[in-house]
C-alpha cells in the first residue's frame, strides 16, 4: 500500500456553545491523487478542510505530514507546509493586476516600491509552467468567473503548495470551463501535486478524482477508491437514502403573465451598460430560467426585480399590472413578491437571531402576526416548528440562532420563509448554491411545488443540471442581453448552453444574419 502524504487521526471538534463538528475523523491523503470529500451541509467536511488549513484548531487528534507530527494554529503555519486552499468565494482585490494579486504579502522588492516587472514575470513562468493561461498585467475585476479561479490556483502554487484544497470549484463553472479545469487539475496532479476535491457535483468527483471520503453527521462515512462506487452509493452514504434528481413534472397549463419585463436597460456607476433592452414573461404556474456565467448581469436584472438597484435605467417592470420600478422591496413583497437572495449570509439572514425570528422578518407587520407593538410569540413560534418540520431543517429548535445552522439548514430556513407566505411570483436567485444534493432534492420538491398552486417562479441560477431541470422555459444571459430562449429547456445540452453561456452562440445574430450556421459563428 502506498504509504501516506498526510493523516488527520481521530479529530475532533467541539465549539464552546457545545456542538460537535467533527467526531474522530480520521482522513488520509496519498501523495500525487485527486481526493474527493462529500458530504450533505453539516457534515464537518468545511471544519475539517479549515482544521487542515489553520482556520480552525482541533479539540482532539492529530495531523501526521510525511509521517511528522504537525500544528497548524494559522493559515500561514499550513502554506509554511505546503498547503494551500482556494475557496469558494474568491480573495481577491479586484482593484488589483493579476501580478499584484499574485505576490501580495511576499512582494519582490525594487528600492522602497514593488518590482512590478519581477511579479509580472514570476507570474507568467508560473502560469506557463502549469498551463493555467492568465495575463499577469489585467485586473482582476475584468476576468471572468474561470479566469479567476486560475488566479486563485496559481496564488496558491506561487506559495509553494503541494497540497491543494479546492472548495467547490465548478459550482459557477459552464461545462467548457470545468472541462479546461479538469485537464489543469490533471496537469498539476502529473506534477506531482495532491488535491482535495471537495464538491456536490457527484458527476464531476466521478470524473475526476482518484478516490474519495465521504463524511456523515461529523464522522467518516466511508473511504473509497472511486472505479469502486457509483453515484447513487455516494449519495446514499451522504444522506442515509436514495436522491432522485430528476424530476418528472407534472403538466400545468400557465395561467395569465404575473410577471412582465419590457425594455428594461440599465447603465451602472462604471457607465457599462449591464443590462441590455431585456423583455420576459413569467406566466402563473411557470418556472422561468435564466442561465448564464456570474456577472453578466443576473445581478442586475434581480435588484431591479427586488427594490435594490440604484441609478438610471429604462424600461419596466410590472407585477400582476403594478409598477415596481422605483418601488422598494417591501411594497414589492405587499403585491405578493417572495425572494430567495444568493448570499444567505448578508441578504438572506440576520445570523444572530433566532430560527423563528428570521421566519416572521418579512411578514411581521401583517396583523396576523401582532398586537400592536407586541409580536403573537406563541403563534410565531408553531409556525416555525411547522416549517422545521416540513422542511426538515436539522436544528435544536426555532430558538437556536439560525447563524449556528449549517449552510444547507440555513438555507432551508430561508426557502421555508419565502415559500410559506403564498406568494404569487418567487424569485429564487441561485437557491441551492453550496448546499448538499439532498438539501438540493427538496428544495427542487418545494419549487415544483410552488408551481403546482400556480405560483409563478423565476430562477436564477449557474447550477445547469437544476435548471434544466426545473425550468419550463429557459433564458441564457450573457453580456447583459438575453441571448438565448428554449420553450424545451429538456431538449437542449450542457454543452451547447455552455455556447450561449459563453458569448460563442447568440440566437439573435443567427437571425441578423440570416440562418448562419454555428461553424460561421464560431
């Protein structure tokens, strides 16, 4: 047997308000392999992977690299060692050159100032040498979603890690870009590097990795080489039960438009034109996609849907007939508007509040739920264990500070909210993000849900599989234009959504120019 790169024996972590991450996990890395660890949210992979890293100390156990008892107490004792993490939400200063993102906090020196030539040039071997292609001169708030992620890779090889932890690296990914990911990944691991691959997205730790661990209520569910589980096990280990999915919706015939956006253009501070003369319809019992890489203005197009875009802009929006264009989002929510933010931490959730509090934060006003000044508690608080329950969120009770919940938990809670008010049109932007497949599977349920008591549902979303899934129409966006719609979102590839994803199709210029074929346009 190959003899060990890395071990965590037994570790264990215990926070002080007395909950368990981790219960004497033990988890090893073989040196040159693509490691895979999976597990639903809560599961203690994100504490264990931050323990390896320095972010967190264990209560117990112990770390072994190349058979030497080590301690990591912070993030620079691990890359000290040759461990380097890139995270699922990037740091970056986006201010910043590509080259000034590389070497900060180790700059090459020239006098008093920076060697700007030395850190473009350190950056340009590293990059040739790993085939992870970025012009070390641009700055970064001008790459795209892939581009960064290389800038990421790359900051952590210029500190000279050997051990690399991915966390969730395809989830903003079009197929071509995990594609091109994989064969660096495969690059690197040819070097002689070893990776942590930790993902939801089964297919890919299929494809990918070499052997894996999957984690289980903060326990070791299992280790095993991957050519000897299939997908369906995976799950099930993770999750105690079989996950489905694929969903066979039943067929509802759409009832009247609640939701019309015509013209809509909008120019941001920078005066780039982030939404383009977007028109849709989103029809009582209809799930609408929009698909489309990070930052091509799904951002936008929801701020002006939900209150929160600031500046010039032209066109309208209506719900239901009503104007909502200069409205804010609480006279959004009173015509009967739900939303589902993609950033549950800053949006989506006040973390040091209760369970139930967070529950009643978009309804409390209403008559229903108080007495004037004073709040109806009791009433409040059945609502909150109906919802745990329905929604099979894993807490201690609607008391516990929803800050304390894992992702997966958390998010249920607000999906729970947004779904328990009855609305009439639901925006639900990037609603599994970071969540585990079975977290996933319900909320999808909870959607089609919706759909089936004729809510009207516009999702936004990177996750292809979800919606294409999900959508009974489906819109691409790229550039701030609606570049692609499939009344038979089932009928299309990843691949070629990934086309339209990527600016390489436009359904509109295929028509401008009269019936061009793809190999034209391309």
């Amino acid at each position: 047997m190959q003899p060990q790169l890395l071990e965590m024996r037994k570790i264990t972590k215990v926070y002080p308000n007395g909950v368990a991450a981790n219960r004497n996990v033990d988890f090893a890395l073989q040196e040159g392999e693509i490691h895979a660890v999976a597990g639903e949210n809560g599961a203690g992979k994100s504490t264990l992977m931050k323990i390896l890293f320095g972010m967190e100390e264990p209560s117990e156990g112990e770390i072994l690299l190349r058979g030497e008892r080590v301690r990591f107490q912070t993030p620079q004792d691990a890359i000290g060692k040759g461990i380097g993490m890139v995270h699922q939400h990037f740091m970056l200063v986006p201010s910043f050159t590509v080259a000034e993102n590389m070497v900060l906090g180790m700059e090459p020196k020239k006098g008093l100032g920076i060697h700007v030539e030395e850190a473009v040039r350190m950056t340009q071997e590293l990059s040739d040498k790993y085939q992870l292609a970025v012009d070390p001169t641009a700055k970064v708030e001008s790459l795209s979603v892939g581009m960064k992620q290389k800038v990421e890779i790359l900051k952590a090889l210029i500190r000279g890690a050997k051990i690399l932890i991915l966390d969730e690296p395809t989830a903003v990914l079009t197929p071509q870009e995990t594609e091109e990911l994989f064969k660096q990944l495969l690059t690197l691991k040819r070097e002689g590097h070893t990776i942590v691959f930790i993902s939801h997205k089964l297919k890919e730790v299929k494809a990918i990795c070499d052997r894996i661990t999957i984690m289980r209520s903060g326990t070791t569910a299992g280790v095993f080489d991957m050519a000897d589980i299939t997908e369906q096990e995976i799950s099930r280990l993770m999750v105690g039960r079989d996950v489905v999915l694929k969903y066979n919706k039943e067929e509802i015939f759409y009832g009247p438009p609640v939701l019309r956006v015509s013209g809509l253009t909008y120019v941001n501070a920078l005066g780039k034109k982030a939404l383009n003369d977007i028109s849709l319809t989103v029809r009582a019992g209809e799930i609408v996609g929009i698909a489309g890489v990070e930052g091509n203005g799904q951002a936008e197009l929801v701020k002006a849907l939900t209150g929160g875009l600031e500046g010039k802009r032209q066109g309208s929006a209506a719900v239901n007939g009503s104007e909502i264009g200069n409205a804010d989002m609480r006279a959004i929510r009173e015509l009967g508007v739900s939303y589902v933010p993609e950033d549950r931490m800053s949006q989506g959730a006040a973390k040091e509040e209760s369970i139930s509090d967070n529950i009643i934060s978009t309804r409390y006003r209403n008559g229903e739920w108080n007495r004037g000044l004073f709040l109806r508690g009791k009433k409040i608080v059945k609502l909150a264990e109906k919802l745990i329950e329905d929604f099979k969120v894993r807490c201690s009770g609607p008391a516990q500070p929803i800050g304390m919940l894992s992702g997966g938990n958390m998010q249920k809670v607000i999906v729970a909210r947004e779904c328990s008010t009855d609305p009439i049109l639901l925006i639900a932007e990037q609603p599994t993000r970071g969540v585990d497949v079975g977290a996933a599977q319900l909320v999808h349920q909870k959607l089609l849900e919706m759909r089936s008591r004729n809510c009207a549902i516009l999702l936004i979303s990177a996750d292809l599989n979800e919606i294409m899934e999900l959508s009974d129409t489906l819109h691409v966006m790229y550039g701030g234009e609606l570049v692609a719609k499939f009344d038979k979102p089932s009928k299309v590839t990843e691949e070629e959504l990934g086309l339209y994803m990527l600016g390489l199709k436009n359904q509109h210029s295929t028509e401008e120019r009269g019936g061009a074929t793809d190999a034209e346009i391309l």
